[in-house]
C-alpha cells in the first residue's frame, strides 16, 4: 500500500459501532427507501419539487434526474448503514441478537475471498481499527473514502483501491461488498458470453417458436459499452432450431441479469478537471468544464452558497466523489456534492472537514463465490409436448415458461426511532476550561419530539413527555435507544420530530439510568407471486432474502429471486 494513503481514515471514532451513518435523514425513512419502491417514488417526487424550488433554472425533467440520482444515493447509504462487518464470529452472534433490526456480516477466513480481505485489514490496522479493535464502522468509513458519497464502488475506485492494498479488483469488490456499497458492474463477462442488449431480435424469438425463416444478429457489448456482431443466426423450420435451443439456454439467463447488469456508472462529467480547478474558475467558462446543462446548474448553485469556503467547497467535492481516487465524478456523485454542500451551508457551524463523522440517530451474504451475482436464474426447460416425435409442425424450440419472481414483504411493527446516548463527551466552556458533555433526558425530547398541533413546546410539555418516556429524575446510560414515533401525554399529541439534540454539562454524580423500553419491531416473509406467504416471522430483510434464495434454488423451475 502506498504511503501516500496510508492511515488516511485512521481517525478516532467517538461512538461505539454501529452509529456511523453515510446517510443524513431518519433511520426509518432511510430503510423506507431501502425496502418500498412507493417510499422511492414519493421521495423522488419530494426531492425534484424541492430542487425545483431552489434551483429554478432547473426544468422539470432535470429535477427529475437530479431527484433520481439523490434517491439511488440515499437508497445505497441505506444498505450502508444498516450493515455491520465482524471478523470475530462470536462478537457478530452477540451482536444479532442485541440489534436484529441491523445487518451482520461475518468475515469468514474459511472462504477464498473473504479471507483476502481478513488479510488486508490484518496488514492495516491503522486503516480498519480503532483503540485496537477491528471497528465495523471505520471500515465502512475507509472504503467509502474510495467509493464517494455515490455510495458505489465504480471501475476506477476499485481499481484505485487494489492498487493501494496491493490486491486483485475481486478482492476489492468482495469488501465492498461486504461493507454494503455498491459496485459498478465490468460488462466484459457478456461479451464473452454472448449475452448484450438485444441479443436475439424480436423477429428471430418469434421465427423460433412459429418455426418460420428467420435471421438474427447476435451482439456482444463491450466494457465502454459498444457492440461488435458477433454471429448470424439463420433457420428456415426445423433447421438449425438445435443450435437456437443451446444458444437460448446459456442467453437467457443473461437477458434476465440484463436490467441488474447494466452500468453507467463510470462517466467522468468533470472532464479531467479537478475539484479544485472547478471551484477556481467558478462559472466562467463552465459549459467546456462540466458536461451536461443540468450538471452545470447543479455547480452554480453550489458555487453560489455563501457560508462555505472555495476551499471548503473542494473538499466537499472531493470528499462526494472519494477523497482517495483521484478526480473523476460522475452525476451521482455530485448530487452528494450539492446535499453535503446544502447541509453545510445551512449548518455554518459544521466544519465540512467534520461531516463524515457526525454522528446521527440511528445485510451480509455468504456465498462461496465473488462473481457479484445476487440473483438466481434457470436455464430454459422445454414446455411438455414441444418434443413429441408426432409434432411434425416444425415447433420443437425450448421455450422459458415464466418464472414467480419471489418478493419480500414486512409485517409493521411498532415504529420507533433509533437513537445513541452520547455521554463523556470532553469539551470547553466559555472561559476555555475542560467540562464533560452528554446527553440527558429533556434535551433529547426538545430536540426529537414537537406537539402534533403545530403549538410550540412549553417547559411544562416538555418535563410531561420527558417523565413519560424516561421517568422522574433520571439519567442516562450511553448506548443504543429507541423513542417511540408517537406518544400521548395528559390528552396531548406529540410526534418524532428528527432535530437537533443538544449536548449538556454532566455532573461527576452517580444517576439513576433509565432502563431503555423495547418495542416489538418488524418482521419479514417471503411471498409468491399471488402474495401468498411462504414463510413468515423473520427477523431481517437479510434472512428472508436468504430463504427467497434458497426457496428460488430449490425450485429452479418455479420461482426466481432477484435481491433489491
């Protein structure tokens, strides 16, 4: 690994694992995103109207985009956050059962690839360990200071990071894998298989099973994404449809990957330029800089903030599109610029330089192999009767019969909303002497709940609510808690309101700690395509993903299951 970046991330961390978060809303919106494609649209939606609003010169198709890019950003962060990695298999069992509304990942040395990442943490603990402990949250924190705020691990950024451990791309991918992000696809496995955007044309699937003449190009797609001909099909009836039955068995599949494999993530829309050198020149001359008119807008708007630094705006740029990869962004990645930035620049109290490691209120897999592949595909089988010698008609083509895609779905439990004590806090007062910060119990209501009756919060709702869910005269132990979305108090309606919590001064005295309340939270079943429920009270999204797979393993002429 090269000196250069050595150590770059190995930055203390403040609080325990599990609280270090790529996202900046709500837990529950974020997991919302994570699992309903309606919570997608709706955000979608909100998103645009709001960059609408701000940035006007935006038209309504660009506010769109910028939406769905900030959707898909927010969507990864997601899976980022809930995710916490192990190399100790006992810590991770422990950790199951103590958060089960989280993600555990365990890094197994018995398998080829993990232990290639086992090895590249052994050999840098500076990067990956805190106060000399592996931390699940500081290795999420190195990788995504390769990936960006895109949250995804685009061809370059792998490349950059097996270049700086010293490792091979798969290695790189599979860790990345494990953090959660998401990794950009190489195409260069379609080519080979013959499998590309339209690999056989409508006329020749349709010639195949009527058994008329037919001729088709067969297309292979390259890793920058061009095609080249690869081969032409002809049949006339019966002739050749053997050879079509082969070529059909290994290319189905591969058209059914195609949505899940097609990648355009690697687009440098700085042209070359450096963060730097964008900020410098500020709008002049922007159009030769920066591709897109809608990206352009985006730029302006962020060169325009008034409460941050030139410099504080490259590092947010640097920092959007990996501060350990180089230059090159792509739009995804600059629409986290523009959300950092936005943060920020409402927030002037925030040093940029701090953002990656503010803290915030707050699945693994384990497959033998590294090709990246979370979705479980058939071969064709013929349909009964198409093989008959009777059949003189010419119609002897194995056909795919469809498939039940398996879904996912939530039984809703109680919802609640994720928070961290923070206690021991070292800081300064007025006159520059050392005081001890933390948070306590009416804080924590002023900061996290608001009438529902849109009427400001007096002393005495505050102190009612705060008794209500902690208790009289009681303090707080540091750790995981949960405040309920709503509660009623003396005929009163109060609601979860995610703002602000202010630290205050702890006394050196022994407190009375309120015991944290547990909620019945969600669980999750695997349903069929008629939404019938195979099997039911799991506790994650990851262990009904896990018995989708191997109900779609199973049954391979059935169902299938393509993981969100």
């Amino acid at each position: 690994m090269t000196d250069a970046v050595k150590g770059v991330a190995a930055q203390p961390v403040k609080y325990e694992d599990g609280q270090y978060r790529r996202s900046r809303l709500d837990r529950l919106k974020a997991r919302a995103l994570k699992e309903s494609k309606e919570a997608r649209n709706v955000f979608q939606e909100e998103k645009a109207k709001e960059y609408k609003a701000n940035i006007p010169e935006l038209t309504d198709k660009q506010a769109d985009a910028c939406a769905k890019n900030t959707m898909k950003n927010e969507k990864a962060a997601a899976v980022v956050d809930d995710r916490m990695v192990y190399i100790d298999k006992a810590e991770m069992e422990a950790a199951e059962k103590a958060m089960p509304d989280r993600e555990h990942v365990y890094l197994n040395p018995d398998k080829k690839f993990d232990a290639k990442v086992c090895r590249i943490i052994a050999d840098n603990p500076e990067d990956f360990y805190v106060n000399g402990k592996f931390s699940s949250d500081q290795y999420k924190r190195r990788l995504g200071k390769y990936t960006g705020y895109d949250n995804k691990a685009n061809l370059d950024e792998i490349k950059t990071a097996a270049s700086d451990y010293g490792v091979g791309n798969r290695t790189i991918r599979r860790a990345m894998k494990r953090a959660g992000y998401e990794r950009e696809k190489d195409l260069t496995w379609l080519y080979k298989s013959l499998a590309a955007l339209g690999v056989l044309g409508a006329g020749a699937g349709v010639g195949a099973v009527v058994g008329a003449d037919f001729t088709s190009n067969v297309y292979g797609i390259h890793n920058n994404g061009s095609n080249e001909l690869l081969d032409t099909i002809h049949t006339s009836n019966a002739v050749g449809v053997g050879a079509l039955r082969g070529l059909l068995a290994s290319v189905i599949p591969a058209i059914a990957l195609a949505a899940v494999v097609k990648d355009n993530g690697g687009k440098d829309i700085f042209n070359g330029n450096t963060a730097e050198e964008i900020v410098a020149k500020g709008e002049k001359n922007i159009e030769t800089r920066i591709s897109g008119e809608k990206n352009q807008k985006i730029m302006k708007s962020i060169l325009k903030m008034k409460n941050i630094s030139d410099e504080d705006k490259a590092f947010i740029l640097q920092l959007a599109y990996g501060e350990l990869t180089g230059k090159k962004v792509n739009d995804r990645e600059l629409m986290a610029a523009y959300e950092i930035a936005k943060y920020c620049d409402e927030h002037p109290e925030i040093n940029p330089k701090d953002y990656d490691n503010l803290p915030v209120p707050k699945p693994g897999d384990d497959d033998d192999d590294d090709d990246d592949d979370d979705t479980v595909v058939v071969t064709p089988v013929p349909i009964p009767g198409d093989d008959d010698d009777d059949d003189d008609d010419g119609n002897n083509t194995t056909v795919t019969p469809p498939l039940c895609q398996l879904s996912i779905g939530k039984n809703n439990g109680v919802k609640v909303h994720d928070y961290y004590v923070r206690a021991g806090v070292k800081g300064k007062d007025k006159q520059g002497n050392d005081i001890i910060k933390g948070d306590n119990p009416y804080n924590i209501v002023m900061g996290k709940y608001k009438r529902a009756d849109g009427k400001a919060m007096s002393h005495a709702d505050i102190m009612a609510l705060r008794n209500e869910l902690f208790g009289k005269n009681k303090g707080l132990k540091q750790g995981n808690i949960q405040l309920p979305d709503t509660k009623t108090v003396n005929g009163v309606d109060y609601v979860y309101n995610d703002g602000n919590v202010i630290l205050g001064t702890v006394a050196k005295v022994k407190l009375n700690y309120f015991k944290p309340i547990k909620y019945q939270g969600d669980s999750y079943n695997v349903q069929d395509c008629s939404n019938n429920v195979l099997i039911d009270n799991l506790p994650s999204q990851q262990k009904a993903e896990e018995e989708a797979q191997k109900i779609a393993k199973e049954n391979p002429n059935k169902y299938i299951f393509l993981k969100p």
